[in-house]
C-alpha cells in the first residue's frame, strides 16, 4: 500500500496514493510523484502553503466523492480553496448550501450598502469622517476654481465648518417653517379678505376654491414666505454655481422641483399682490396650473432626509425588495379583479340602497378590503356576498404579509450590516489609518448631485 505525505502549512496529512487517482489534471494533487514541484526531498513530503482547515475538506471528497464544507471557516475562503485545488462548486453537499451560498448574499448586501452609505476618507487628513458624506468630495485646491470647490463643500457638508453648520441649520429650519406656512394658509383665519377680486366666474360651490379665490395669505405670512424663498433661491443658485457637474444637477429630482418651487412661489406672492392683473378670461386655469406647481414645494422636506442613513438604509430595502414589491403588486391587482367581479355578480338581485352600481366599484371595495381599510362606503348585503367578502378579507391579509416579511427581512440585513460598517468606520477614525484599496474600489461609486 503507497501511502502519500501531504504537509499543509504544517498540518501532515497521510493518505493513500489510490485516493487521488480521479484528481482533475489541472489540480496540484494531479501527478504526486518526486518530480513534483510541490515535493520536499528532505523531508519527503509534499508540500502545500494553503488552508489546512480546508484541505481537509479537499482530501474528503477525492477520498469519499462527497464535498462538505467547514461552517467555521469564511465561505469566501472556502471559494477561493476550491478553485485552488480544481474541485467544481456543482459538487458541494445539499447540507452544506445554505452555509456556502448565504456568504453570496451578505456579500451582495454588503456591496449594496457601501455603495449607498459608503466609508468614505477624511478631506483634510485621509481618514474616515461622516459616514453619510459622498465619497466623491472636492478637496480645496490653490487655484482658480477654489472659491467654487469651497463654496459646493460648505453647502453639501454640514460639517465642514461653522458656516456649514449654520448654513445647514438656517435651511432646516427654513424648510419646515417653508413648510408650516404652507399648511396653515389652507385654513381660513389666517387668511384675510383679498381686495378688488372679480366673482368667482365658473359655477363651482366647493368652498376651499371660493376661499382662495375671494381671500388672500396674511400679510405676515406672505413676507415670510417670500424671506425664506429667497434663501432657498440663493442656495440652489449657489450650488449650481459651484456643482462640478452641472448636467447631473439639473437631473436631480430634488434640484428640479427646488427650482420649480421657488419660481412658482414668487409667481403666487405677486399674483397676491396683484390680483387685478387676472381678470380675463382663462385666468383661473393659469392660477390652477400655477397653483399645482406651488405645491411642489412640499418636495423639500425630503433634503431634512438626506444626510440621515436610517433613510438611506430604509430607501436601499425598499429598492432591493422591488422584485418582491411588484409580484405583491401583480398578484394584488389580480386578485383583487377576480373578488371584485364575483362580489359584483353575486350582489346583481340585491335591492339594498348600498349595492354596487358597476364593477369598478366593486373594484375599489376589493382593494379597501384587502388592505383592511375598509371605509364602509360599499359592503356587501347578501348571504353569498359576505361569504366573499370574508374570502377576500383574509387573502388581502395573507397577500400583503408575505411580501413585507421580505422587505422587513432586507431592512434588518442593511441595518444590521451597517452597524458593522459605523464601527469599523470608528476604528478607521481611531487608528488614524487610511481605507484599504480594496475598499476603496468598493466605496469609490459617483457622486450624486442633490
């Protein structure tokens, strides 16, 4: 019986010669013989410098054809093992799935998640700071453009400065004041009554119209609606200004309805103040046009979102779960056609006031019902109908839960990974040592511009 001496990085493993006769031939154990690269004269082994824990695993399945792969032992690892010593993934034991292709999934959260909330360098010492900032800052340089890289840096990174800091604050709190008196001039007592208006010229009664047709904002309030317009005009002005990138500023989503809120706003106040101007005819339908845009200045609040991460993580979820989200969607409006159209049928001979007057109704009472709302404005009256509307009831309830538990499962992975990620940004910060180029590769993604 030949035996074979096999030294891996210290740990000897005997085996005998018969056991690696099937080795692929690309493999190292392929041809074990004293002309062997691999072969020790002076000790008569075989030498290997790779993963003793490993090799165990390796010399098991040429010795019995199955592949069972050590759980204590980084999967990645384990990967770069098999494709070293030529032993095909395809082989690798049902048990031992989970534990082999779960790491693909981590690492795959993992990526996603460095991309959107990276670990990111410190501009003025090369180590880790904020880890909300984009990875692509523009560092201040000597020369004609500094003035501009400082000016983009100060109003993107609120903690860059004191100016920065304050700057950031002013705006906060101009968003949602912005945003307050936005709210209360739909409520009559701060309004007052609006000088020289025309009647109403279309036969209209609802009251919220005739509000903002025959009053206007309180005085108060319109100055400062005007003093914080202005501060969120001369912010979008001066990142425009000093963005590197114009062309990906003008495509944001927050920069577009930013410029579309405050131009509305400023067409709104000097409708206010002028509103003799629009006494002609279609002069509703501009102000209803220029009214619709004015609501978009609610789009703001979402910049108080944008440097917090618990949003950004909640947002990658959301994202990472559309494939489930849309068979929730299809299968939701599926189902709920087919409930719509039996409740409708069954309630066809019923002479209750509250029966469906067409299918799209019946529609709408599947969809309050499946989402458990249910406004009771529809229900059903007959015996058959509410034996359908149960049915419907409990499979919106099972439609709906299914797919979160999915997304509630994607959220705690992020959120989970990006604990990981903050202490290992601590530990950069406080080593004072600069990221590691494989993870630069990793955080390096462009800069978004909002």
């Amino acid at each position: 019986m030949e035996l074979l001496i096999i030294n891996v990085r210290g740990t000897v493993f005997k085996t005998k010669a018969k056991n690696l006769a099937n080795v692929p031939p690309g493999s190292p154990l392929a041809n074990l013989d004293k002309t062997s690269e691999y072969f020790d004269s002076e000790s008569g082994e075989f030498f290997f410098d790779r993963s003793a824990e490993v090799f165990d695993t390796i010399l098991d399945y040429f010795t019995s054809g199955k592949l069972h792969i050590p759980t204590y032992v980084c999967a990645e690892r384990v990967k770069e093992e098999l494709s070293y010593w030529k032993v095909p993934e395809s082989q690798l034991a049902k048990c031992c799935w989970k534990a082999y292709y779960q790491k693909d999934e981590e690492m795959d959260v993992l990526t996603k998640l460095l991309k959107h909330v990276p670990c990111v360098e410190n501009r003025a010492q090369g180590i880790a700071t904020n880890c909300c900032e984009s990875p692509n800052v523009i560092k201040p340089s000597r020369s004609g453009q500094d003035i501009r890289d400082r000016t983009w840096q100060c109003l993107n990174y609120y903690t860059d400065g004191t100016f920065a800091k304050i700057w950031y604050i002013v705006l906060c709190v101009s968003i949602v004041l912005s945003t307050a008196i936005f709210i209360v001039l739909s409520i009559p007592e701060f309004r007052v009554d609006a000088p020289n208006t025309l009647p109403f010229p279309y036969n209209i009664t609802s009251e919220p119209l005739l509000m903002y047709w025959y009053t206007m904002p309180h005085p108060v309030l319109m100055i400062s609606d005007g003093i914080f317009n202005f501060i969120f005009m001369v912010d979008w002005l001066l990142r425009l200004y000093s963005c590197p990138n114009k062309r990906e500023f003008m495509m944001g989503f927050l920069n577009i309805s930013d410029l579309v809120a405050w131009v509305a706003i400023w067409n709104i106040l000097w409708i206010e103040f002028y509103r003799d101007v629009f006494h002609f005819k279609g002069a509703f339908f501009v102000l209803f046009v220029i009214g619709t845009l004015y609501a978009s200045r609610i789009f703001r609040v979402f910049r108080l979102m944008q440097h917090n991460c618990g949003v950004k993580i909640l947002l990658l979820a959301l994202k990472s779960s559309a494939r489930e989200l849309c068979i929730l969607a299809i299968t939701f409006a599926c189902v709920s056609v087919i409930f719509a159209f039996l409740l409708y049928m069954s309630e066809l001979q019923s002479t209750s006031n509250i029966r469906f007057p067409n299918a799209l109704t019946a529609i709408w009472w599947a969809i309050v019902t499946m989402t458990t709302v249910g406004y009771g404005d529809f229900y059903p009256t007959t015996p058959q109908g509410y034996c359908i509307g149960a049915l419907c009831s409990l499979t919106g309830i099972l439609l709906i839960a299914l797919p979160v538990a999915v997304t509630s499962s994607n959220f705690s992975d992020f959120y989970n990974f990006n604990k990981f990620r903050a202490k290992y940004q601590e530990a950069l910060t406080r080593e004072g040592k600069q990221i590691p180029e494989h993870n630069k590769a990793v955080s390096e993604v462009p800069a978004t511009y909002v």
